[in-house]
C-alpha cells in the first residue's frame, strides 16, 4: 500500500473535500478536458519531445490537508531524445490557502544536484482546478537516452500545497512517478502511474572545427599571433581549446559570437616542429572535431645570419681556404 499512498490520498481528498474549510473540491471532470485539448503550445524553435497528458487523479505537492506533518515533493522520470532541455509544462493546480511557490526542478539524479530550477507563484495556478501551467526554464544541455527526473516542490507551511495531475496507470513508457516524505532524503517509486508533463527541446549541433591561420614559422621565445573561427549553424556562442604542442594549452577561452575572427597568441621556447590543435564548443557544451596546423620554430636569425654570412663568403672565394672549410664543416 505504501507505494501508491500518496495518490490514494488524493482520490480520498477528492471524494472527502479538503482545504482548511474542507468546502471546495478539484474538479477533475473539468480537468480531463484539457487531455482532450492536448499540450499548450510551442514557440520559438524547440519542438515538443516528452509527454504525457493523461490525467484521472493526482499527486500533492507540499504538506496536504490530511496529513499536515509530510512536505511531499513529487517527482517524474523521463527519457529525452533532443539533447538540449528547454522548457516543461505540468497539469497542476493549488489549494485556496496556498500562498508559496511552486518550485520545479529537473535533476539527471533524485539525490544530486539540480541541472534547473523554476519557481512560479500561485498566481499561475488555477485554484481548486487544473490547468497546464509552463515553466519555462534555462536552456539545459541533456543526454538522450539517458533518464531525467521533473521534481515539483514547495515550502513545508500549513494549508501550502499544490496538485499534480496523475494517471493511475502505466501510460508512459519511458518513467513513473517519484516521491520523498522527508524533504528529498530518500525516494520511493510507483512504476504503474504517471504524473502529468510535456517537456520541450531542441536538436542541437556541434560547431565546425576551428580554421586555425597564421605564421607556420618563426623564432623562438617571440609570440605569433594565430586566428581562430568556427561556425555554429544555431548562431551559438563558442568557446575554444588550444593545444599548442609543447606541453602547454589554453582552456576553453570564450564565449565568443560564431563566425568572429579570434585571435590569440603564443611564444615556443626552443626550436622544433609544433602541431597547434583546436577545438570549439556551444553554450550547450557539444564538442566540434580538432583541427591542426603545423609551425615550425628553426635556429634564430641571429644564428641563421653568421652561417648565411659564411655561405656567401665561401661561394665568393670558392677555392680558398680549404682548412678553415674543414674545420667548420663547410
């Protein structure tokens, strides 16, 4: 039983009433219009990826009326296949007390970090009724195929608490329903339900490999200046990694705009062969190819100038000094 208590406890507050006047009612019939209806709406360029509209109860949010002493924090597993996370939308709604924030946040792990956050009034939150209500979050970078929770929180207060629409059967494949009773410590899990939630996202493309232009040659201890430009086919932001060949490099410099000139700057210490490597990434971390481009870093002219000097003088005087030419390997 313990497994689906806290939607139990919903169905219970649905036929008990609930609130602190015990008066008013969700109204779930009106609520399953809205699956008829399908998701809100899309703009800009993301593109809908993850959901699940069904709804025939719910899970609370926060400490409800019939068990005061829990802060539930409800919780949906999801497998995205965009690689960038753009915004969620949930079918929620409050209790006429409610007076804190909804808090929405989406983790790659219940018990690590967040990756997002959102908080939104109850203002956007239809009392005692559902409605879809959008959180639109921070553009995140995600992994497809890879599982990501929407946690739904609010502040442990008396008579605070939200409804997020439930479907009391397994009708998304691809995750279930999460919940803590001890403010996130711990999980507990009910494979055979789904919460309510659209998730929007984006098909993101790396940057091109940098174009790496400058001297391919030069003296050593004297900086040369090499441009850098890559070309995100989104308009992203890039950063770039250089290798310089000789044991040292510049860690992701930027963010830069996409097709600018970059320019940047290096000294080699000694004499050799150097093979400069490049890459760039997006604001959403995607990784372009490495390129390269080879310098090399001969004699100092200084040094080159005596031996041309000699050159000279033993073309000048072809036959002289055949001992001097020994000794000097000429």
């Amino acid at each position: 039983m313990k497994k689906i208590f806290p939607i139990l406890l919903a169905v219970f507050l649905i036929i008990s009433g609930f609130g602190a006047s015990a008066s008013a009612i969700f109204n779930i019939n009106e609520s399953i219009e809205w699956e008829q209806n399908g998701i809100l709406n899309a703009f800009g360029s993301d593109v809908l990826d993850q959901y699940q509209p069904e709804m025939d109860f719910f899970a609370p949010v926060g400490p409800i009326y019939i068990a005061p002493d829990i802060n539930y924090i409800s919780a949906q597993s999801f497998i995205p296949t965009k690689n960038v996370l753009t915004r969620i939308e949930v079918m929620a709604g409050k209790n006429s007390t409610t007076t804190y924030d909804y808090i929405l946040t989406i983790r790659d792990d219940l018990l690590g970090p967040d990756l997002a956050s959102l908080s939104l009034g109850p203002e956007n939150f239809p009392t005692e009724n559902f409605s879809w209500v959008e959180f639109d979050i921070e553009d995140i970078p995600v992994a497809p195929g890879k599982t990501y929770y929407i946690i739904s929180s609010t502040t442990d207060a008396p008579d605070n608490w939200y409804a997020w629409g439930a479907k009391l059967s397994d009708v998304y494949p691809d995750g279930w329903v999460w919940w803590s009773e001890d403010d996130g410590s711990s999980w507990e899990n009910d494979t055979e339900a789904d919460l309510t939630f659209a998730t929007y996202g984006l098909d993101n493309t790396a940057p091109t490999a940098p174009s790496i232009t400058g001297p391919n040659s030069g003296k050593p201890k004297t900086d040369y200046d090499y441009t850098l430009n890559s070309i995100d086919l989104e308009a992203d932001d890039v950063y770039y990694y250089i290798e310089w060949g000789d044991g040292t490099f510049q860690d992701w410099d930027g963010p830069y705009p996409s097709m600018m000139d970059v320019i940047v700057s290096h000294a080699w210490d000694t004499e050799g062969t150097y093979k400069i490597k490049a890459k760039a990434k997006d604001v959403y971390n995607s990784e372009s190819d490495w390129s390269e481009y080879e310098v090399t870093i001969p004699r100092s002219k200084s040094f080159d100038f005596r031996f041309n000097l000699l050159d000279w003088f033993f073309e000048r005087f072809t036959n002289s000094f055949p001992l001097l030419r020994y000794l000097i390997g000429f």
